[in-house]
C-alpha cells in the first residue's frame, strides 16, 4: 500500500485545546472524505500498522507511537478532533494525500504548446511493464503481453530491454530500444530501433534503410557497385574512383548498346581553322550563262572564221585557282569528371 504523510496530525504535531491548553487525552477520527465511515490511518510509511481510531494524544497533545500519521495515498480524509471529554473542536473536511498523474499539468514549452495531463503524457506510449510483464525471464509475462497489445488498439507497444518469458505464442505489433530476449515462447513481431537513438552506422551524412530488424547503412543500395556517373567538380566524391582513361572525350547519346570511339581530342575538334584548298571543277559549278552585244549593233563586222550566230561564246576570265573556308569552332564547354562507384 503506498501512504503519504497526512496533511493533518502529520508529523510531529502538537495539539492545544481553544484556551491554548495542551490537548491531554484529546481525540483524533479519521473518515472516509464527506462521510462518518471510518477510514484508516498508519504509524508508519510502511503503510502496514494501523492507528488505533480514533488516535488518543498523550499527555502533551502528541500523537503517540513515534508521532506520525500517514494516509493512504491519494485517498479523501475527513479528520475531527475532539477533547477527552469527547466535545468537538474542529472537522477537517476532503483532505488528500499525494499528487494525481490525472489532475497535474504539463506543458511541453515553446510557441504553441498545449497544457495537457501527466496521465495523457505518460500513456502516449503502452509498455508491457504497465501490465506486469517482469524482464527476469522466469516470470511468465504472456498475459501481460497480451493486455498491452488489447489496450493499444493497434498501436505498437513498448518492450523495455531483458528477458521475457512466453508460453506460447503472442502475435502484435512491438517495439524496443535495446536487446530483447524472448524465453520458451514466441513473440511475433518485435522491432528493434537501437541504431534510431545509439549509433548510426556508415559515415556522417549517410542514408539510413530499414533491413526489417534494424537500421543499416544504404551508401551502396542507392548507388550500385560499378555505377558510372558525371561529376561536376575535380575530385571523384567519397566511395568513387575517378576514371582517367577518357581525358578530353565528347559524350554520345545511344538508344543501343554503348561503345566509345574516335581519336580526335574534343579541344582539337572544336579549335578554330581552315579548310583544306578546294578548286572547282567545271561539273563543280552551277549551271549558267553570259548575256552578251549581238548582231545589228553596228560596232561588230562578221568575217571569214570570226563569230558566227548561235554558238558563240563570250571568254573567259578568272585564275581557276583554289579557295579555302574559315571555321570557327570556339564552343563554350563545361568541363566534368567521369567517376565509378566502388
């Protein structure tokens, strides 16, 4: 039975009757709150001997058997005192011992926090525990088990770390923070969140995956062994190698299969330059003709061999040399290293 000091003739008090006289012989009822049904009180906070009711003062108005009064906690008291003689002194009415989870406040702090019960505080998570499970391993705590998972409605239920003993088989949603150990039966299903709260497995920044049982490290199951990928920067990052075989190399987007080729360097194909010399072929040039001065005009006087109508043709003019073309091939590029996970 768990007690508290009581809030009246606790600890020590001394008693005086209205005249300021000590209150020898004077009695001391204890009630159930409102009512005139006795109500028990305790020499000590063991809880385990009860006061005589009602408790009669010595000689100095003390309560006798070490001075002490202890309640039952959290229940409602109504005390009155009386003279030896039995005439009433005062009634002390509702009187409760220790405080009720369900009637303290809590309040989480910071912008927007709602004050709610210690109670509704402390029952966001269900524990096995509140039901009398007892992590010895010899206990059976199968009933236990089985009222936690029955007052969840569903919500996983919190096994604190130990060892537990089943009788047979309890199927629910469980969860711990630490190593649990399932004795004779079977609990189906546990998750353990060690590495959520402790250590975090793998480098700082990495990528935690669930495995089922545990978190694990994903560094190699986002990326593949042996991917390749484009980095914008000098430096392969941490967990891949930079590939050095493919210096100065133009990228090519296939639907097929993939290859590499070629053996021009990229600067060298897209520097400035000039084509090679080219001279033109008659079969080369476009098709045309020259308009020229013909008969009648009075200034051209046919002769023997000289132009006659229809074929004639006007000279010719030009070098017939070669010509070339300048290419103009300074592309603004961005620069990229080629990197393989390893």
């Amino acid at each position: 039975m768990s007690v508290n000091v009581s809030l009246f003739a606790g600890a020590g008090w001394q008693f005086f009757d209205s005249n300021g006289v000590m209150l020898s012989g004077g009695l001391v009822y204890s009630y159930v709150a409102g009512t005139s049904t006795p109500q028990s009180t305790y020499t000590t906070s063991a809880g385990n001997v009860a006061h005589a009711n009602p408790i009669v003062l010595d000689a100095s108005g003390r309560v006798p058997s070490g001075g002490e009064v202890w309640a039952t906690d959290l229940a409602g008291y109504k005390f009155v005192l009386k003279t030896s003689a039995a005439v009433t002194i005062g009634t002390y009415d509702n009187l409760t011992t220790g405080v009720s989870a369900s009637t303290l406040m809590y309040d989480q702090g910071g912008v927007g926090a709602v004050s709610r019960t210690v109670t509704s505080k402390l029952q966001e998570w269900i524990s096995v525990e509140d039901f009398g499970a007892v992590a010895d391993g010899v206990t059976d705590s199968t009933a236990a088990f089985n009222a936690a998972l029955l007052a969840a409605g569903g919500q996983y239920v919190f096994v604190p770390s130990g060892a537990y003993y089943i009788s047979g088989l309890v199927t629910g949603s469980f969860f711990s923070v630490g190593s649990v150990t399932i004795n004779n039966g079977t609990v189906v299903t546990i998750t353990n969140l060690p590495q959520v709260f402790v250590t975090p497995p793998g480098p700082a920044d990495d990528i935690l995956l669930s495995n089922g049982t545990s978190w694990v490290s994903a560094s190699n199951r986002v990326f593949p062994t042996g991917t390749k990928m484009l980095f914008v920067q000098t430096a392969a990052p941490t967990g891949w190698t930079k590939i050095l075989t493919d210096n100065d190399s133009a990228l090519r987007v296939v639907s097929g299969s993939v290859s590499s080729g070629g053996t021009v360097g990229f600067i060298a194909s897209i520097a400035s330059s000039t084509s090679g010399a080219t001279t033109l072929s008659t079969a080369q040039m476009p098709a045309h003709t020259h308009s020229y001065t013909g008969w009648g005009s009075g200034n051209i006087v046919q002769s023997c061999g000289g132009p006659g109508a229809g074929g004639d043709t006007t000279g010719s003019t030009g070098g017939g040399g070669s010509h070339t073309h300048s290419l103009f091939g300074d592309i603004k590029y961005v620069d990229a290293i080629y990197a393989v996970k390893t």
